[in-house]
C-alpha cells in the first residue's frame, strides 16, 4: 500500500520530535533524537522474543521494528492521529505482525495479556500525574506496577521522569501536591522492585534507564 506525503511528514516531523521517523523504500530511518534513542535501547533488546509491547506507542516506530524482526507486536496510545499514522506505515510495509490500539494500560492489564518485552519509555510520568490528552491518574506507583507486571512476562525497559522537577510544563501544571509528594525515586523504586529485579544502565538522555526482569 502507497504511504501518503502528509503521512510521511507526519512521520518524520511532527510532535512529539522523539518519535520522527522517515520511510525509505521498506526500511525505517530514525531522525534526530529516536535516532539516538534507538541507539541505546537496542542493546537492551533480547536476540529474540516472540511478543512486544509499546506503552505509549506514539508514531509506531519501535512496534514496527519489533515486528520487521519477527515478534507479534502491540503499540498501544491515546492518540488517534498517531495510532493512524502508524498503521498506515505498516500497511505500507506489509508488517502483518505489528498492532496499534487505542487502549489504556489499566484496560490491558485487564484482558490479561502478557508480553516477552514490554517498553514504557518517557509515558511513566503522563500514567500518574494524567496529561492533556488523557486527564485520568494513577498516581499511585503500586497500582502502576501491578498493571505493568500484569502485562510483562518477560523483561520491562523503563526510562522516564522520576522527579516532578524533570518532567514536561503540562505535567508540572495540572499535577496535584499530594501526588507529587509520593513522586520520587524511592517510592517508584520500591513499587517496582516488589514486581521486577532491576538491572541499572545509566541514562537514557537526562532520565534513568534500567531493566525490569520479571520475578
């Protein structure tokens, strides 16, 4: 199927910029700060797995590259325009194997599937404090934790804002004090490592990267 030139410059130039990617014949090109992104986590990624999962998928790009390598792939986001661009790509690509659904990670945890590599890369902070786009919090670590070992029966890559100070205006703007009082990195930490055995890899940019083996 024909990719569109509004799809491709959606793509490859529109926010958010840390999920631009161009389509090159049937080959996927990273731009800018994906490209560095991918860069460190493709090393954490397993030789093999035979299922992914993207929370907060956004423009499909690791979904899409997890199923050009064989593994039944699943983005999952809020947003219409970019769950539609990103299908859109991999019909272009004929990638049978990647999905893109309109979910909440709460109503995943519900269906009861479970994932041999899960991603929750820069979305952490938008599940608990809520954001423009999906106005319902968490805000609670425990309650997160519980879903995203619910989803992962493997291994969770997890980089993101682990301060209030780090994360983006619109989170600073609506996050309640209360919430913001149990948002540190010990509080997380430890909500985690009730689920996962976590693996450090220094940073991801300004936010910490580390490995979430399942126990």
């Amino acid at each position: 199927m024909s990719l569109s030139a509004e799809v491709r410059d959606y793509l490859a130039d529109s926010y958010p910029h840390n999920h631009d990617y161009r389509v090159k014949g049937g080959e996927l090109k990273p731009r800018w700060k994906l490209k560095r992104r991918w860069r460190r986590l493709e090393r954490l990624w397993p030789e093999r797995f035979g299922s992914f999962l993207d929370i907060g998928s956004s423009k499909g790009f690791f979904v899409l590259e997890a199923a050009r390598r064989g593994a039944d792939a699943l983005g999952v986001d809020i947003h219409e325009g970019d769950l539609a661009a990103a299908g859109a790509a991999r019909d272009h690509l004929g990638l049978d194997k990647a999905r893109f659904e309109q979910k909440t990670l709460d109503e995943l945890a519900a269906e009861g599937a479970r994932f041999d590599l899960v991603h929750l890369v820069n979305t952490y902070h938008y599940l608990y404090f809520g954001s423009d786009r999906a106005p319902a919090c968490a805000a609670d670590h425990r309650v997160l934790f519980e879903h995203l070992a619910t989803v992962t029966e493997g291994a969770l890559i997890f980089s993101n804002c682990e301060t209030i100070e780090r994360c983006p205006a619109q989170v600073r703007e609506r996050a309640r004090p209360e919430d913001v009082a149990r948002y540190n990195p010990d509080e997380l930490r430890e909500a985690a490592s009730e689920h996962f055995v976590i693996e450090e890899h220094k940073r991801l940019g300004k936010r910490p990267l580390w490995v979430g083996r399942r126990r």
